[in-house]
C-alpha cells in the first residue's frame, strides 16, 4: 500500500510517518521546503501543485495534516479529493476541535453537529464538509484537541517561558483534553488496518482543568512554579472532543495522566 503524508515534518506528520513505516508501509511525506531530501516538496503557495505529486507518487492513502492559508487549504484539499475519488483512494484528514469552539457549554462527541465561531474553526468545518460531499465513505476525519508530544513547540515554549520567569496566559473554569502525537500515530495505523471510516475524536478519554494541567506540567519538568495571567469567567466551559467510537481499543485509548507521564519522561528542554 502506498501513503503519502502531506505536512510530513510537523509534529503530528512526522509521528504518523515514522509509524506507517515501522509498520511496512510505502511511506512517502511533503515538507513546505526542500530541505528534507526525504521528503517532497509541496508548498500551499501553489496548491495546484499537488496534481503532479500525487500523479508521481499514485498513493492508494494520503493523510493530510497540512496547515497553511485557509483559501489554498480547500483548493489543494479540492484537488486532492478528486484525485482519489478517480482512483479510488481513502483521505485521512486531521481536523480539530475548534470545529466546537462556538459551543463551549459541554464536551462534544463524534455525533454532535460542529458549531464555531472562530474563523479557524469554521475553515475547517467547510474543509470538513467539502471533503465529505466528494469522498463519502472513503475519508476518516480525525479531530483531535490541543496536541502536545516531546518535541512539540508547545513543551519547548513552556519550558523557556517558565525558565525566563515569564507568566502563562490561562482561564479561569476552563476545562480541556489533550492529545499526543504518537496517539493520533497509533490511531491512524489501527484504523487503517481495520478499514474504519467516518469521524473519531483523537485524545485523552478525560478531561482537566487547563491551570491544574500547566501547574502539573511544570512540576513533572522540574520548572519553577508558573505565574499566570487569568482571564475569569464565572460559567465552566469545555474545550474537548472526547473519544466515542467503541471500534477504537482500550490499549489505544489514554487519559491526562498518560500525557502528563509521557511529557515528563524525558529531560525538560
């Protein structure tokens, strides 16, 4: 089988590759430059270019994790799809959970209808739906929250902040559910090689409090203690797509704690 890998050097990307691989795929991945000799180059700049990618590299799988300006996003997304509705093709497409951000009442499963108010969020639903129209039972979205891993910009960040005695932009009554690269890898694997389709939230199957989460965080890093900048709100709010899809085994599912050993398992940056 042959997969190819749009956005193969960001953090989801690369841990989707490495795990195709280890499982004797013919992985091939795109980089916005051509400074990876082992992958492609493919820049949004010009989204057309992805038809002779795709015309060089004939996948039967392409998963998308490409980011980039929403416009050129939905034409390459466009193009993509009607390659591999002609050649009869399956589309992984990782979206996010901002596609809830409008509806911040409650956490949100598979079933539920997006609602958002961000203009990210609502790319993504229209990204969501174009594919959907054109590719039916031949695409898996995946939507996962806030993504972290061991070498995620998010821990580097954190880390310098905290060492340069920088206060953390939290919020008060918020709380949220994580995901992490290797995760959404192992997800992507399982449901390939059981021929799954449709929609799965990818994460932790629990949530937390977003403060109590950095403040965990930071201690199992052996940073100093955070100071943050709270913005307050007096209702709970829920940032988190929490997963519903029974197909998906125990084996494969993690909790908050699990992100939290897994982060804090090595060295801090």
């Amino acid at each position: 089988m042959r997969i190819l890998v749009l956005g193969a050097s960001g953090l989801a990307g690369s841990a989707i590759m490495r795990a195709l691989q280890v499982e004797g795929h013919s992985v091939s991945g795109t980089c916005r430059t051509a400074s990876d000799p082992a992958l492609f180059p493919f820049d949004l700049e010009a989204p057309q270019a992805i038809v002779p990618l795709l015309e060089r590299v004939r996948p039967d799988v392409v998963v998308s994790c490409l980011r980039g300006e929403f416009t050129r996003q939905l034409e390459a997304h466009r193009l993509l799809a009607q390659f591999l509705r002609q050649h009869h093709g399956t589309l992984f497409y990782l979206s996010t959970a901002n596609v809830f951000d409008g509806d911040l009442s409650r956490p949100h499963y598979e079933g539920d209808p997006p609602c958002s108010d961000s203009a990210y969020g609502q790319f993504k639903i229209a990204c969501e739906a174009l594919l959907q129209a054109r590719l039916g039972q031949s695409l898996v979205i995946l939507r996962p929250p806030e993504i972290w891993g061991l070498d995620c910009p998010r821990l580097h960040s954190l880390t310098q902040r905290l060492r340069a005695g920088s206060s953390l932009q939290t919020y008060e009554n918020l709380s949220v559910n994580y995901a992490v690269d290797t995760q959404i890898a192992q997800w992507i694997v399982f449901i390939l090689e059981h021929g799954l389709r449709g929609i799965f939230h990818v994460g932790t199957r629990d949530i937390s409090d977003y403060t109590v989460f950095l403040e965990r965080l930071a201690e199992g890093l052996s940073l100093p203690k955070p100071r943050f900048d709270v913005e307050r709100n007096d209702i709970p709010r829920y940032q988190a797509v929490l997963p519903g899809r029974q197909e998906i085994p125990v084996r494969l599912q993690i909790s908050v704690d699990d992100v939290l050993r897994r982060l804090t398992s090595a060295p801090a940056l």
